[in-house]
C-alpha cells in the first residue's frame, strides 16, 4: 500500500495501525496537500447486506453529517477500483486514546477529567440530537486530539450506533438490519444494563451510562469490576449487582463531581441524565471557565492524596477497597465478596448458584453466536 495512489488523489505515505476489520494509513490528499487518513476495509467479498460493511458504511455517513468539532470529521466514502475495498477518507489525528492517557497516567486529576468529560459530551449530544446512539462509548473510542496548543477530545467509530426511526436530518435507519432480536452489542464493561438485555431497545440513557463508567475510569484508574475477568460474571454482576459509589473507590474525588458520575451510573434507567446535553449541563457547573485542556493540565491524582480506602458500615466487612499507585500497570478495582445471610439455608444457596451458571451459560453461548456472525 505505501507509495500507492488512490483514486489517483490519495498518495498513501505510512501505516498508522490496523485491526480485525481493516487498516488505517496516513494519506497526502494530492490535489490539496493535506494529510488525512484513509481507514481500509482488509480485501475480502462482501455481500451488500453483510453487517461488518454495513456498520463500516453507517460509520462513514454518521460522522459525516454530525457538525461538531468532537467528532472525528469524514470526508469521504469511496471503493478502491482496484481492489474494489472500501474505505473512508477522515481527518488526520495526532495525539492518543483516552485509554492510552489512562494507562500511562493511572488516576487523571478530576478538573482535566472533567475537561476531557464535557468535550466528549458535547460530541455525543450532537449524535443524539440528530437521532443517534452510539452504544459503545467507552475510552478506547475518545481520542485525545493535539491541535495547535490544545486537546481536542474527538468521538469515534459509529460502526454500531443506532440510528432511531424519528432521527433529525437526512440519515436514515439502514435498509438492512445490523443487529438481530436479543442480540448483544457493546463492550462488556461499559455496558448498561438494559444494552444487555438486547441491542434494539436503547436510547440515549445508555451512552450516558457508558460516559459515567468513562468518567469513573479516568478518575480511579480503571473501570469497575476489572477484577472479573470472565465475560458472563461481568455481564451478571452488572445487571444484578448494587451500584459501587465513585468515592468508595476514589474517595479524593470532590462530592460534587462523584454525584454526577454516580447518576449517570445508574442502573435504573430513569434515575439518569436524560441524554448526553443533560450531562454536559452538569458538568459545566463545575467549568466556570470552559472546558479547553492543554497538556500541562493532563496530569494523574497526585501520590499523597491516594489513601486506603475505609470500610463503609454498608459494606460487606469481608469487602476490601485499597488505592495504591496507580501506575501504568496497575489497576484499581475493588473487590467485592458478598457474605451469605446467616439464616440462609445450604439448599437456597445452591439453588441460587444453580440459576446464576445457568444464566451464566446462556450468556456465554449468546456471546459466541455474536462472535459466529461476525
């Protein structure tokens, strides 16, 4: 690919990484001697109605009908004639994901998180007020943007957003469905609980959701239940298991700020912000002067103000919640052991692990028809 030319217009001059679904390269637009990226599709047959080029086409046309300098701009959607690949044309981005900021940083100060919070915000709340979710918010999907001085926070990838019937504009809902009935569709750990229940029946609450788990990993570290490291257990404690309180974990985060993290995590639906503008309306009272973000402000939770955690009189006392240091290769998840009611019979215990391997099984086996089909 390097060296080639594309449509006789994209001279493409490096990799710049790629993935299960395809590559993405750095371009010189010949004409205009802009650099952009090209995000190619790996050479294979597609039917028109298969749902990874379904998804790669949704990604292009939403991004590129949102106007909001958030979200990572599309200039075109286009086949090789070549090789008859398809591929997008977008804006070329230098910087990193906000999960690569997590993993090097550990724990970010609560005002630059806040900062990089509202930006992304203002980027989802243009998606939703066109009629979109996208329904995989999550850190590897925010870029932190380096423009000039600045940090610009991008959203990325609508590959999987849905696209509701009484959307603004000129986006439609897809000819061909890109999801089936009861079908799971999201990352794991980011995922609301009703995003578990089916991919269809969502809406905006559930980016919201995804944005408050967002939010909490930046401010401790790591996202909650990281301790868990099997897909279904994950996929029940987050439907079953009581909501972990921010402070709990990250307990040097102001009482303000948690109690928007802690809203927008919500299990019940309507306990939530409405959509992404009604979050970021929250977060700018704590931004009196804006949510710019230079790179001096990106910096972790200093070491003194990480303590040991004490044990709420509401938690389980076999419960442990211990910050450390928070570096790149730690992570800060707490542990949470439930202890058996002390007149709970030995039998309704073992039912009840009997249905939770059941309902256990039953996801595992959904995940693996989703990894099937794709």
């Amino acid at each position: 690919m390097i060296g080639r030319k594309v449509l006789d217009k994209y001279e493409v001059v490096r990799l710049i990484g790629h993935g299960g679904m395809g590559s993405v390269y750095e371009a010189i637009d010949l004409p205009t001697s802009h650099h952009v990226a090209l995000k190619w599709l790996h050479a294979q047959t597609f039917a028109e109605d298969d749902p990874g080029l379904l998804r790669f086409t949704q990604e292009a046309r939403i991004a590129g009908k949102l106007d909001s300098p958030n979200v990572v701009t599309v200039y075109e959607l286009a086949r090789d004639p070549e090789t008859d690949v398809p591929f997008h044309v977008m804006e070329l981005l230098e910087g990193e994901s906000l999960s690569a900021t997590i993993s090097r940083l550990g724990a970010i100060a609560p005002d630059a998180t806040v900062r990089i919070a509202a930006q992304a915000c203002a980027g989802l709340a243009a998606a939703h007020a066109a009629g979109i979710v996208h329904r995989d918010i999550k850190p590897d999907n925010l870029f932190l943007a380096r423009v000039d001085d600045e940090i610009i926070v991008k959203v990325l990838d609508f590959g999987i957003a849905k696209i509701r019937e009484n959307a603004n504009g000129s986006l439609t809902v897809p000819a061909a469905p890109m999801t089936k009935t009861g079908q799971v569709i999201g990352t794991p750990l980011f995922m609301a609980p009703e995003q578990i229940k089916g991919a269809k029946h969502v809406d905006a609450r559930c980016d919201v959701y995804a944005m408050g788990v967002t939010l909490f990993a930046m401010l401790a570290g790591s996202p909650p239940h990281t301790n868990i490291k099997s897909i279904a257990q994950i996929l029940y404690t987050l439907s079953n298991a009581p909501t972990v309180p921010l402070r709990q974990t990250a307990p040097w985060v102001p009482e303000d700020l948690a109690a928007i993290v802690d809203k927008a995590r919500s299990k019940e639906i309507d306990d939530r912000y409405a959509d992404a503008a009604a979050l970021l309306a929250a977060l700018e009272t704590l931004l009196p002067h804006g949510s710019s973000l230079r790179d001096d402000m990106l910096v972790s939770v200093p070491s003194e103000h990480r303590n040991i955690v004490p044990i709420d009189a509401h938690t389980d006392v076999n419960a442990k919640t211990t910050v450390q240091g928070l570096g790149a290769q730690e992570t800060l998840a707490p542990t949470l052991v439930a202890a058996p009611a002390k007149d709970a019979a030995p039998q309704s215990m073992q039912a009840k692990w009997v249905l939770v391997g059941v309902a256990a099984a039953i996801v595992v086996m959904i995940i693996i028809a989703i990894v099937a089909m794709r």
